[in-house]
C-alpha cells in the first residue's frame, strides 16, 4: 500500500522515537509493525530524513550498527518530539473525523 | 531558524564531508539490503543486482537530497558560474563575441546615462542640495527666466517659505586687467548671501558681506575663483588686498574661493562681484540696476518644513503687480523647480532621449544575437545537458545553468561597457562640450554617478536574462540520454530568420539616421548660400571701455582699414546684433499695411560687404557699401523668401519697408540664408546698414581671410590692438568653430548613433553567417546527396547567400519604413532638405544588403565545397 500524502513525516518521527535508528531500520520498522502493509520507497525516505534533519526534529550522528558497519543514526530531538505529539493528535482527530463520516449511514 | 543556517552554512562551506556522509549513508542502506538478500539464498551477484534495482537511481535519490537539505542557493550558484567559466573557455571565440557585444552595447547605455545625469539629472553639489530651489520667470515662451534686480528684491524680502533667496548673473563676460595681462574671464555677479546659501568657504581671506552690497556702486570688491587665483596671482597670498580692472573699473581682491565651488551653469567663474556692482558687469542695459533691466536668475533655499508647492504658491502671490498685465515675451509669472542638470539647451533633452531609445534597441538587438548565438550553442550542447538531466538534474537546475551563463557573460561585459564609457565620455567631453558657440571654456562634470554605474548593471542584467530565454527554451527540451537519438534534429531557423530580419531592419534605419545627422551638420558648416569656410570672428566692445558711439565710430573705421591692409585678409565686414549669420528680429511692413499685418523677421545691422564676407549671392541690386552712412537715406536688403512674400510681383528694388518704425528703401535681394532645421520653416531675414544705428557701440567682426583663419586670429587680434589696446577683444575663434558648437546636438546624435549603426550591421552579419554556417553543417548529409545526385556547385551557393539575401532584402525594406518614421522624430536636428532623404535609405539599405550577401557567400562556399563521400559518411 503506497502511503497517504503527508503522512511519511509523521511514521519517520514514529519510527526513531523509541530509539535511534539508521535509514534502512527506520524503512524495516516501517514495514514491520506495519505488518508489511506500508512499503516505504527510498526515494522518498532519504530526502525526507535529510529534510526533517534541517527542520532540527532528528539529529544524526554516526555509529556501528549491529554488524559492526559504520552507519548514520537519527533519533528525536526535543523539538521533534513535540512535532510528533501535535501530528499524532492531527492525525488521530483527522481519522476520527473521517471514519464518522464513513460510518454514517 | 539558527540551525537552519548552520545546516546550510555546513552544507556549503563542508561540502564534500557532506558529500561523502550522503554517499556512506546510502551504500550502507544497499549494503543492508544485498546482505538481506543473500541471507534468503542468493548469489552475491543476484543479490546484488535486485538491491540495486529496488533502491532506484542512486544519483537522483542523492540530488534529492540535496534538494531536501536546502543545499544553498550559493553553492549552486558556485557550481554553475564554476560551471560557466569552464563552457566560456571551451567555447573562447563565443565568448568573446558575447562578452564584446555586451560591452559595446552597455558602453552606450552607460554613455547616455552619463549624459543624461550631467546635463538633466544631478543636483547642484552642495550640502543639503535637495532643498535648493530656482526661481525662474515665465514668459508664456521659452526663455532664459531672468528677472530684475529690484523685481528679485521685493520677491526677497516678501518670500517667506525659503530660507534666503540670492541674485546671480553667472555668465558675466568681464574683461580683466591684473598683473600685465588683460583678457575676458567669465565671472558672476552674485549677492551676498549667494555664499553662504551655497555653503561655499573661502580658501583665503572672505566673501563681501551685506554691508558691502548694499549700496549701488561703491564696494568695488572682488573674490577670485581658485583657478584665476593659480594662474593669474601664482596662488600668492599677498593676491589679498591688491588691486585688478574689470572692465576698466579698479576692485580689490578681499578672497579666495575654494577650488571646483558648485557651478550653477556650465561656464565655469572666474570671479564673483556684488550685484550692486551690476553697472559694471552688465553693460546691456543703460543702468542694469532699473527695474527695465532683466539680468539676474534666482536661487533660494527651502524653509524647513517648507515644500516646492509652497514655495510655488506663495511666488505666484507675492509676484511684481506690473507682471499681471504683460505681454507675451515679458516676465509675467514665476517658475519654481529644483535645480537640475546643466542643460540650457532645449535640444538636449530630446537628444539625450533620442540617444537613450537608441541604446535600448541597440540592446535589444544585442539580446537577440546573443539569444541566437547562445540558442545556436544550446543546440549542440544537447547532448551535454541530456547527461546531465539524466544524472539527476531536473530541468529547473539546467535553466538555471543556462541562466547563470548568461548573466556571467552579461555581467562582465557590463562591466567592461561601464569602464569602456568612461573613455567614451572624456572623448565626448573633448569633442564637443569644451567650448561653447563663442569660443568660452565649458565645464561639464561627467564622472559616472553610482547611479548611473547600478543602473547600467541592472540593464545589463537585464539583458542577460533576456538573451538566456531561447537557449534556456532549448536546453530544457534536451533529450535524456538514450531515451532518442543523440544527434539532434535539423535546427528550425524560421524564428532565427524574422530576429535577424529585425536585426537588419534595425541597422539600416540607425545608419541612416546617422547618415542623415552627418550630413546635416556638414551641410551647415559648407552653407546653402553661405560659406563659412576662410572666415575668423572677433567681437569688439569699445562700451566696456566707456566709448561713446562717436568715437567707436571711429574706432570701428579704423580697425576696418588696418584689417583690410593684411595682406592675408580679404574682406571684412560686421554685424551690430547678436553675431554673424544670426542676430535679432524685428517686425516688417509695406508702408500701407495696418499695425496687425505686420511680419515677424530676423533682423541684423551690417556693415559693408557683409554678404560679400560670407559669399552670399546678391539676387538683384546692391550690397550696403560705404555710401550708406548715418547721413544718407535709410535702406535696407530683404532675403529671396521675404521679397517673394512682400511682392509677389517682383519689382523689390526701390520699394518702401517699414522696419519696425523706420521706412527704408530696398536697395537689394540676396539668396535665403539656410541656417534652419527642418522643423522651423524658411526665414525670413531683413538687414539694414550697421552705420544707419548711430548709438552702435560693440560689434562683431568677419574677416574673409585667404589662408587658414585659425592660424590668423593672433595677428587679426594684434591689428585691432594697434588701434587701441584697451578695446576689450573677445570671442576670437573661426566661423566653422562656432557652426560646429552651435549644431553640438546633431554632431553627438550623428556619431552616437553612427556608433549603434555600424555595431547593429556588425551584429547583423555576424548573426547571419552564424545561423547560415549552423544550417550547412546540420544539412551537411542533404548538400551532400545534392552534390552526388549532379546538383551544381554555383546553384548550391545560390542557394544558401538567396536564402541569406531574403532575410536582409526584408529585413532592408522594413528599415526603410522605420527610417522615414525616426527621420520625423529627429526632424528638429536635421539641416538638410528632407529631398535628398531618399539617397540615404537607399545607401544605407544598399550597404546592409552587400554586407549580409557577404556575410552569407562565406557559409555558401563552404557548403559548394562538401565531398559527397565525405558527408554521406557522417552518422
């Protein structure tokens, strides 16, 4: 399932919320508890890393990943983590919002 | 906001850590996803191969990233100058063509901004020059706005919106005598307050103050001008306190001003004395002081708080009550405006349009070249732009390569045109604006203003935007490599055709006009009906020395005989008004007419064999000679034109005019002296004879000479100084000399706009072999079937120079029709009878159609020279 317009942002914020991740992690996660439903395309996911980056809601720094390879490891900023807070509850009213309106008969 | 900069201000000045990061960050993520791939049983090959064709294009996932970063605006800009330098210097001939063209064409934009700003624009150069204000009389006609010293007094002491209001006569002709020399000096005679209105501060000693000029005639004080001081004193101090003559009156030097004071016209002060001195500065008046006597203008500082509309109000109001009435010609309203420029000619502000339309369309002219040139480059750089595109550019970042060229070469070549004016300038200034029509120094201030210098770079920016839009056009519609053919298809130049048709139409109207101008200015000089060449002019002026009419009779007697004994002079002869060849009006009558019928005419008093002097046929009768005198009956010589209109009839000689209230007799008819343009029609002349004014004091002389006036004027000088030394002479310069100064607007418009005419033909010939040559070689594989299949090598360049022949022969015919309408515009600077117009378009579209047939018969041979094989060969 391609993702909705807009919404790539808010799963990236997610995603390194728990703890720093490394691009290809943050796609597998994704994809993960998504339950392989959401495919996130690397043409889109590194320009919006490096876009959220400049926007100071993730830092990077560089680090070994698990295999002992030198990788690139976003995690939240102060910033990004109320970033991720008003998008949460944007998303969840936009939902809400949506899905009454499906509901109705 | 703060981390945004230094994430950009890293992105650039870090630029290839940040590279390299991007690159380690999506290797790693390949790197991840081959070693998934091989955990689920691959081959490293396999794996390998799937990875990348998931991942998608490296280079362009690597660009958007830098977009998404916000890769800043000055490392793009970095890369694309870098970019373009690296494209000018494989492509140097082109290069040169577009950084030479700019140059030259913003050259003239930056000339004409010079021009406009010296002589129309600046303010006066003092503190606080924005509250300066002239106070000019209206006459309902133009004219120099000069009022009385009392009328400029009672509008003193009434105005209250301006801060003080000072009286200056700044052209003041004053013949000085100080430490053994005597010579004209122009000077100013201005009131006290004029200083400190001014801001002016005295290098030595002090300005006269009120006291000084408060009563007529008796503070004899001077202040000199630094230059004179220099010169004249060898910038001694003990100058102070010494006395000089001017104009045979002593005064005592009591300051100094300090060098380049602010000019109020272009001719620089040699001096200042007090308006209460005006008896003695301005002799055109029985007593320059009366209210009769307008001689003074009027400059004033604005109140604070006070505005222009203020001050025009309150001037309309406190105006002198007898100005109400007047006639049309007399002072009879006030002008209030802000000081601006150093024009006093109406002509300049039209030429100085003139010229300025001019250099915009040599411009434009220039843009559609370069467009065309660069567009043609475009073409073959399709391929380049192809790889660039498919490596990730998006085509907004190749307009803007393309766009960033352009303003490279538009840049620097307006810089050049800004330095390449300022050598144009001090050429112009030397030509033409040294001296003026009687031979006095000028000083125009030219130096390029910042405004002029930001001004010439916006345009010049401005062009390069507009000459990037068709290579831009182009480059965006590159193919990415592989996706077509690389090898572009046959360039279309039907819209190449109709620009450098417009090109051509453009260069034949400039050339003619400036043909046209040429023309004129010669044509005054060599004289319908005069001949100005072998003529010298002296002005005498026996009234500065306090000659009665009487004894300048004499003077004038004596100065003629001794002039007459060189042996290098043939005739010599002189006018009481104005100077030669011009003079005053007067209004003419038939003694039956009624007051109203009267005519308008130019009038000047002459002396015996004036017409001879200036070679001017006599049609019927006689020229004044020595017989009319003060005594015998008053006669009088009529122009061609004035007698046709007088009586139709003919029978001139031996009838009654009235000139103004005298009745003379005609005694001749001599031909229309054409000194006119086009604008004004014929005039009518009357002249009557120099001794019929007993109250002729000054005169100015021509002397018929038989060798080279210039060389004469020393000695022509010395003759009349035997006579007596003390009779001021000035103004001693050639006729031609004072022609050329007077027709000034025609010969800068001639050479201005020959300049653009020869660049715009340069540019259309360049332009022509250019698309010309572009088309052969794109058709090399057509000629070359033609070739094989039998076609002749004459009919092939017939071919190419006809299609080239088209484009000018239309561009031509359109320049033509735009030559006859610009001639009209111009039509005030043009001497010459509009009959002969024709031999100009002609000559000029003649001279553009054989230059582009030339331009064309280059790409032609080489088309005729094609070796089938060697073309069917080419892919």
């Amino acid at each position: 399932m391609d993702l909705p317009q807009g919404t790539l942002d808010l799963l990236i914020l997610k995603a390194v919320a728990l703890e720093p991740q490394h691009g290809w992690g943050v796609a597998e996660r994704i994809r993960q508890i998504s339950n392989e439903a959401l495919k996130v395309n690397q043409g889109s996911l590194y320009p919006a890393l490096h876009r959220l980056e400049r926007r100071g809601w993730i830092k990077a720094t560089w680090d070994l990943s698990d295999n002992n390879r030198r990788a690139k490891y976003y995690e939240l900023t102060k910033a990004g983590r109320r970033r991720l807070e008003q998008q949460t509850d944007a998303w969840r009213s936009l939902t809400s919002a949506v899905n009454l309106l499906l509901d109705h008969h | 906001m703060l981390r945004d900069l230094v994430h950009r201000t890293r992105a650039l000045f870090r630029r290839r850590t940040v590279e390299r990061e991007l690159a380690d960050e999506l290797r790693f993520h390949l790197e991840q996803s081959v070693e998934r791939h091989m955990a689920s049983g691959m081959t490293p090959t396999e794996a390998q191969r799937l990875a990348r064709l998931e991942f998608g294009g490296i280079a362009q996932i690597a660009e958007a990233c830098r977009d998404a970063r916000g890769v800043s605006v000055a490392e793009i800009t970095l890369q694309d100058l870098a970019y373009g330098w690296r494209t000018m210097r494989r492509s140097p001939m082109l290069s040169i063509a577009a950084v030479g063209t700019m140059t030259l064409a913003t050259a003239a934009i930056a000339c004409v901004g010079s021009l406009a700003d010296a002589l129309l624009w600046r303010a006066i150069p003092v503190d606080a020059s924005d509250s300066l204000i002239t106070v000019a009389a209206t006459r309902g006609r133009p004219g120099d706005g000069v009022v009385s010293y009392p009328d400029y007094v009672s509008l003193r002491d009434r105005a209250r919106t301006v801060n003080g209001l000072a009286a200056h006569y700044s052209t003041a002709p004053l013949f000085v005598v100080a430490g053994g020399q005597a010579r004209e000096v122009n000077g100013a005679v201005v009131s006290a307050n004029y200083f400190p209105l001014l801001g002016m501060q005295p290098a030595l000693g002090r300005f006269f103050g009120a006291e000084e000029d408060r009563v007529p005639d008796r503070d004899r004080v001077v202040v000199l001008g630094y230059d004179l001081w220099q010169s004249w004193f060898a910038a001694s101090p003990s100058a102070i306190g010494s006395v000089l003559t001017i104009n045979g009156s002593g005064f005592t030097i009591i300051g100094v001003a300090r060098s380049r004071p602010p000019g109020l016209t272009p001719m620089p002060v040699g001096l200042y004395i007090p308006t209460m001195m005006l008896r003695v500065g301005y002799r055109w008046c029985d007593d320059a002081l009366a209210v009769s006597c307008t001689v003074v203008s009027m400059i004033g500082r604005l109140a604070p708080g006070r505005t222009l509309a203020d001050a025009s109000s309150e001037f309309a109001a406190i105006m002198p009550a007898a100005w109400a009435g007047a006639p049309i010609g007399e002072n009879r309203g006030l002008r209030v405006s802000r000081p601006r420029g150093m024009s006093e000619d109406d002509q300049e502000p039209r030429l100085v349009a003139t010229l300025g339309v001019v250099a915009i369309v040599l411009l434009i002219v220039c843009c559609a070249n370069l467009g065309g040139l660069l567009s043609a480059q475009s073409a073959v750089r399709q391929t380049e732009f192809g790889v660039r595109m498919s490596l990730g550019a998006g085509p907004l970042r190749i307009v803007r390569q393309v766009l960033t060229e352009s303003l490279l070469l538009a840049l620097v070549g307006g810089a050049g045109g800004l330095l390449l004016s300022r050598v144009f300038m001090a050429a112009l200034a030397r030509m033409f604006f040294a001296m003026d029509d009687e031979g006095h120094p000028l000083s125009y201030d030219f130096s390029q203003s910042a405004g002029v210098t930001m001004a010439t770079l916006a345009v010049a920016v401005a062009a390069g935007v507009l000459f990037a839009v068709l290579p831009a056009i182009r480059a965006m519609r590159a193919p990415l490599i592989g996706v077509t053919p690389a090898r572009s298809t046959a360039p279309r130049w039907s819209a190449a055709r109709w620009l450098l048709a417009a090109q051509a139409a453009i260069a034949v109207a400039m050339l003619a006009i400036a043909a046209l101008l040429a023309f004129s200015a010669r044509s005054v000089l060599e004289g319908r009906n005069y001949d100005t060449s072998h003529v010298a002019l002296m002005r005498v002026r026996p009234r500065l020395v306090q000659y009665t009419p009487q004894r300048a009779q004499q003077f004038h007697h004596q100065v003629i005989e001794r002039l007459r004994a060189m042996g290098s002079v043939e005739s010599v002869s002189m006018v009481g008004l104005g100077s030669v060849l011009s003079g005053g009006s007067a209004r003419v009558s038939l003694p039956t007419w009624a007051p109203e019928q009267q005519l308008a005419v130019h009038y000047n008093e002459v002396g015996p064999a004036y017409f001879a002097t200036l070679r001017t046929p006599i049609v019927a009768g006689r020229e004044f000679d020595d017989r009319d005198t003060a005594e015998s009956p008053r006669v009088a010589i009529v122009t061609d034109s004035l007698a046709a209109r007088l009586w139709p009839e003919g029978a001139w000689i031996g009838s009654s005019i009235v000139i103004g209230q005298t009745r003379r007799e005609v005694v001749g008819v001599v031909a229309d002296l054409a000194i006119h343009s086009r604008r004004d029609s014929t005039q009518f002349w009357a002249f009557a004879p120099f001794w019929q004014n007993s109250g002729q004091v000054d005169s100015r002389l021509a002397i018929r000479t038989t060798g080279d006036p210039a060389l004469l004027l020393p000695d022509l000088a010395r003759e009349v100084h035997r006579v007596d030394p003390a009779v001021p002479i000035a103004e001693t310069i050639t006729l031609p000399t004072r022609i050329a100064a007077l027709t000034r607007p025609v010969r800068v418009g001639a050479l201005f706009i020959g300049y653009a005419a020869a660049l715009a033909m340069l540019l259309t010939a360049v332009g022509l072999y250019a698309a010309l040559a572009f088309a052969v070689s794109a058709r090399t594989k057509e000629i070359g079937i033609r070739v094989a299949l039998g076609a002749a090598g004459a009919r092939l360049i017939g071919s190419i120079v006809g299609e080239g022949l088209t484009v000018v022969v239309a561009g031509a015919a359109i320049g033509v029709a735009l030559a006859a309408a610009a001639t009209k515009v111009v039509a005030s600077l043009l001497y010459a009878p509009a009959a002969a117009d024709w031999m100009f378009y002609a000559g000029s579209a003649g001279l553009v159609t054989a230059v582009g047939v030339g331009a064309s018969l280059l790409p032609a041979y080489r088309a005729a020279a094609v070796q089938p094989i060697v073309a069917l060969r080419q892919d």
